[in-house]
C-alpha cells in the first residue's frame, strides 16, 4: 500500500494482522466509474448544474475550504462493494434530523435515498437502512447503536449540525473537547458491531453557516480524533459537503437550516463519489472476519480529552444494552416492557399489567419516517408503575450504569423538573432528579444511576427489573406552554434507556 509509510506504529499492527490473513487481490474487472458529474461553474446561484469530468473542483470554480480525505485502508469497504448481488450487503446511516428528510417537500428524496438509488444503478442487492433521528448527537448514535442500528457493512455518519449545535437547533454550542469525546466513543463502539464496519462521515455544516460558507466546526475538532483512527488502519473516509453544497449554490433553497432538494442530491454525489475511489483504489479486500481481527488487535489510544474523562472511560470498558421505543430501530432491543398496578413485595408481585402506554412527542412531517417515542411513565398513587425488564446481561456482570432520558409529554424539549421513583430489582425505591449534578452528556442521558448487582446475580443472566414512577400528582414538565401530561393526575415519559455493564 502507497501509504504505509506515512502510517503511525499503530499502524503496523493493524497491517501485521491483515498480512497474515488470506485476504484476497482486487477483482480485475472493478475499476472507479466515472466521477459524478454534477459540478460546473455556477455564474448565479441556483443554476442548473452540467456536466464535468471530475467535480469541476478547478482553481476557478471552488472556494477554499474543508476538503474530502480518507485513510489508507480500505479493505473492508472493498470487500462489501464486491459482496453486493453476491452476499446480503447494508449500509445504515446515523444522523440527525437533516438525513431524516426534515425541510423537504413531500415527494423529495433525502440524500441517503439518493445514494442508495446511485448505488443500486450501478450494483443490486445492497440493503439501505436510514436510522436517523431528529436531535440526535454522535453520543445517542453510540450509545444506542445495539437496538437503533444492530449491524451493518458499511456505516455512515451525519452528525456535525448536531455535534456542534448552537444557534438554530436550540442547544448551546458544545465545546471542543465535548465534541471530540462524542466522535471517539462513537468510533470505538462502531469497531464493536459484529461485522465491524466501514465508517463514512459525511459533514454537512453548523446551523449557523448554512446561508453562505458551509462550514463545519465540528470536523474543524473531529478531525484530528478521525486522523488517529484512519493511522491506524481503520476504514474511514471523510466527506466534508461544503464546497458541493456552496458551488450549487444550495443556500437559496434551504429550509432553516435543512437543505432542499438540489442540496440532498449534491450531498448523495459527493458521497457516492469518495465512496466509490476509495473501494477502487484499495489494494486488498478483507472480509468482517479479518477485518475484524485486525482492527480489534490495533491498540489505539484514547485521545486525551477522551482519556481524561474517567466517566466516559469507564463507560467505554463495558458492554452495553439498550432500548427505545423511538422509529425507526434496526438492531434487537433487549428490553420488554408493561404497565402494572404493583403488589407488596416485590416487581414479579404484581395484581394486573397491560400494554405500555406510548406517545409520540417529536416531529412527524409527511415523507420522514424517523418518530419520537417515549413510554409513559405513571404517577405512583395507586401503586401504578411502568415496569421495564432488561435482557442482555451475562454471568458475571457485576457494576455499571444505567442511563435514561426522562422527560414531560407531548414536546421533544419538554423536559422533567421533578422528581422519578425508580427501583432496582427488590431493591428500595430511591428517588432522582433528572439533570443533577452528576449528569454527563445531558442532551442524551439526563439521569445516570449507578447499578452495582448482587453476588447471587453475577452467576446467572437473568433479567433486571426496573419499576419507574412519578411521585408527585398533577405536575408537568416545563417546556413553554406544554402542560400536558399522559395521564388524568400528571406523569411523564422515559424515551430511551442504555445500561453499561461490566465485571
């Protein structure tokens, strides 16, 4: 490979690994399709693109700014572009509201619709599943990448908007460091999927640079935790969209800062462009077994914002199950759940249960088919409880952290200033404040529990029972005007739930 050179040491354990496995030579008949040809020099903004070789990426006709690059092995992409029409191939993309279709006209395509369209023009067979969901951040995709994503070839990231915030996605702007955190515990727990993926990032832009240069200050901080993992051998590819989306001149057709339907096509070009170079220029393809091997066995560091951190530490050492009733969810939860009327003793004594309540409480414009869901929680009078019940746990299992986000009704941004009961098995009901001072990563969990099982659970894989509440009657959350609650004397909701095990 051309680039070994210019690899870290950390590198060479990664192609030590390769080397010895029985990877196979490029297929002679796969070379590069001709570049998308999109770009052309654009007098006025708004004109119809027209053909060009190659981008039209000249001196004259681009702005300087974020460019696309790529680490030196692709071997694993390789082998699941070769696989398509040969072997069940997915490609699944996280990301938020911008990748769900937010903004569009109905009948318009988002930009992963486009591309699954481009690729299957070319070769049949591949699976598309589009797991973004609106407000979601590089430590949601993460944390809950067992139930909302499962496994997959290929997987794709879009996120910048959302990993920076600011302006006018509600949120305060995040720091760097925050930033970088996020992009490093979404890698390491992409490298954990089965099939230990591909990982394409596609930046779009911050929402307060979507009316002129399209520039990302997330990938300005990310960038340097990207380049440590493509060192080492891990099949990345960066596609910064700024100078595509400012050379259509996609700001004239924005909605906020979503982009029209011209915007999603020269994201999906831009994409399927690197996407495609990057397969044909490997020089080995690797299949996820050997793939797997090898990326497992480079030792990368953690970053030393990452490193510095020993929550985000901890937590990166376990294992983790989760569940959300959120749409769409590709992977498998562990979680079932019911509404009981709880007996004295203890969660399996209960008098009567039923369905669990759900409600939407996020955006459902026509043509996006990503939902906010939450499960209803009761308030405790009468003994009423959401009771959830959490496979997933091995022998041995013994401490770790339980991570939810409560929040009121009706709103996404309704959020939950009071109290919730919550107990642990037959343990004694303890009672938390959602957004306490021991909150980490508040826009994703904003309650942490910490969850120490006991001798006798450590030996089996039995399920553990959570039985949630409100306490007080007919409070709501806090949101504006939403004084909405799901049941006659108040309550609220839980929408997702992780739980980090480990010995």
């Amino acid at each position: 490979m051309k680039k070994m050179a210019a690899a870290t040491a950390n590198s060479f354990i990664l192609l030590a690994s390769l080397s010895s496995c029985s990877c196979f030579q490029l297929a002679s008949n796969f070379e590069p399709e001709p570049a998308p040809t999109r770009w052309t020099n654009c007098s006025a903004p708004g004109c119809p693109p027209t053909a060009d070789a190659r981008g039209g990426e000249t001196t004259e006709q681009t702005v300087a700014g974020q460019k696309p690059w790529k680490s030196w092995n692709h071997c694993r992409l390789r082998h699941a572009m070769d696989s398509i029409g040969k072997r069940n191939v997915t490609f699944t993309v996280l990301g938020g509201s911008a990748t769900a279709g937010a903004g569009l006209p109905v009948g318009q395509l988002n930009w992963f619709k486009h591309l699954e369209r481009m690729v299957s023009h070319s070769m049949t067979g591949a699976k598309f599943k589009n797991a973004a969901q609106g407000g979601t951040e590089s430590f949601w995709g993460a944390s809950l990448m067992d139930s909302v994503v499962g496994d997959t070839d290929v997987l794709l990231w879009e996120y910048a908007i959302n990993d920076f915030k600011g302006s006018s996605t509600g949120y305060p702007e995040e720091s760097p460091e925050s930033m970088r955190k996020g992009i490093e515990f979404f890698i390491r727990r992409g490298l954990q999927l089965p099939s230990r993926p591909a990982l394409v990032f596609v930046y779009l832009y911050d929402a307060a640079t979507h009316y002129d240069t399209f520039h990302s200050t997330a990938l300005s901080y990310q960038n340097i935790v990207l380049q440590q993992f493509a060192d080492a051998g891990v099949d990345i590819i960066v596609v910064p969209v700024s100078e595509s989306l400012r050379f259509i001149g996609a700001q004239t057709e924005m909605n906020d800062h979503h982009p029209g339907p011209r915007g999603h096509e020269a994201i999906s070009q831009s994409v399927w462009k690197e996407m495609r170079w990057a397969a044909a220029e490997a020089h080995e393809s690797c299949s996820p077994e050997e793939y797997k091997a090898a990326a497992s066995a480079a030792d990368i560091p953690e970053g030393s914002d990452f490193a510095k951190d020993n929550f985000l530490h901890a937590l990166q050492q376990m294992r983790s199950v989760s569940g959300t009733p959120v749409q769409p969810r590709f992977g498998k939860s562990n979680f079932s759940t019911d509404a009981c009327e709880l007996g004295e003793a203890t969660l399996e004594n209960f008098t009567n249960c039923s369905e669990v309540v759900m409600d939407i409480f996020g955006k459902g414009e026509p043509g996006r088919a990503d939902r906010k869901i939450g499960y209803d929680i009761p308030p405790c009078a009468g003994n009423r409880i959401l009771r959830i019940r959490m496979g997933g746990l091995a022998e041995g299992d013994s401490s770790g952290f339980i991570g939810m986000h409560v929040g009121g009704g009706k709103d996404a941004r309704n959020e939950w200033p009071h109290t919730i009961r919550i107990r642990i098995d037959g343990h004694q009901p303890a009672e938390f404040t959602p957004r306490s001072a021991v909150n980490r990563f508040g826009a994703v969990f904003n309650l942490w529990i910490p969850l120490n099982l006991s001798a006798a659970r450590r030996t089996t894989s039995q399920e553990l029972a959570l039985a949630l509440c409100m306490p007080e009657d007919n409070v709501t959350g806090n949101w504006q005007e939403s004084f909405w609650s799901p049941f006659h004397n108040g309550g609220g909701r839980v929408d997702w739930i992780t739980v980090f095990v480990g010995a």
